[in-house]
C-alpha cells in the first residue's frame, strides 16, 4: 500500500511540465545574488594575483634598478587598468566580507535590508575604486 502510494504521489510530482535545460542568460538573478557572485569572482581574482603582486614587491624592494624598471612598466596604461581591476576586486571582496559579517551577526535582519545592504556594498566598491583610482593614476 505504502509502494503504491509513493509511486502515484512521484507520477504527480513528475508529471508537472519542466524546463528540458536551465536556461542562465535567462535567469534574472536578484542583486544580493550578483554580489555574492562577484564577491567570489573578486576573491578569485585576488588569490590568483597573489604571485604577481608578490613579485612586483620583490621587484620593489631588491634595488633601485628593479624599481625604477617596474615603475616605468607599471606607468602603461594597460597596466594601469590592470591595477585599478585589482583595487575593484579588493574593495569589493571587503565591502561584501563586512556585509557578510554583519549578516552573520544578525546585524541585517530581513530581506529588505540585506537587498540594502547589496546596493550599498556596490555602491561604496565603486565609489572607493573611483576615488583612489584617480588619486593612483
């Protein structure tokens, strides 16, 4: 009894009309959502950079040669746009840490204040990027 009762309860369940593929370009994914795949994309970004950053400082610090030559490297503007990619990905993967803290504390309670919380993180990332991009450049 039990068998058939499970078995016509899933041939419900199955029978429901299903997308036959998921569809990612069509999904529109709601702005906290967004920030936690770009706070992941950041944290990537910044863990791969990680050897280069380290050996710009190598460069930095083991004469006035290796600087000077980073220094003229580092003045192109790809590289410079490079950088300033790098800076987004920090200030964003801090901004977006904090709101995951504050989350996590029970600081942001609710759904509207954690899609608040979303706005603000973009906001603030971009507005720092900006701000110390043109005091760097």
């Amino acid at each position: 009894m039990a068998a058939l009762f499970s078995t016509s309860w899933q041939s419900k369940v199955m029978n429901k009309k299903r997308p036959k593929h998921l569809a990612l370009h069509l999904i529109k994914l709601p702005l906290p959502g967004l920030i936690s795949i770009l706070h992941r994309i950041s944290g990537l970004l910044l863990f791969l950079s990680l050897p280069l950053l380290l050996w710009m400082l190598q460069l930095s610090l083991s004469s006035i040669e290796t600087y000077t030559a980073l220094r003229s490297v580092l003045s192109q503007p790809l590289f410079k746009l490079l950088l300033l990619g790098l800076l987004w990905a920090f200030l964003h993967h801090f901004c977006a840490g904090l709101r995951y803290l504050s989350i996590d504390m029970h600081w942001v309670r609710g759904l509207a204040q954690a899609r608040n919380s979303s706005k603000v993180v973009l906001l603030v990332s971009l507005i720092l990027t900006v701000m110390l991009g043109v005091k760097l450049w």
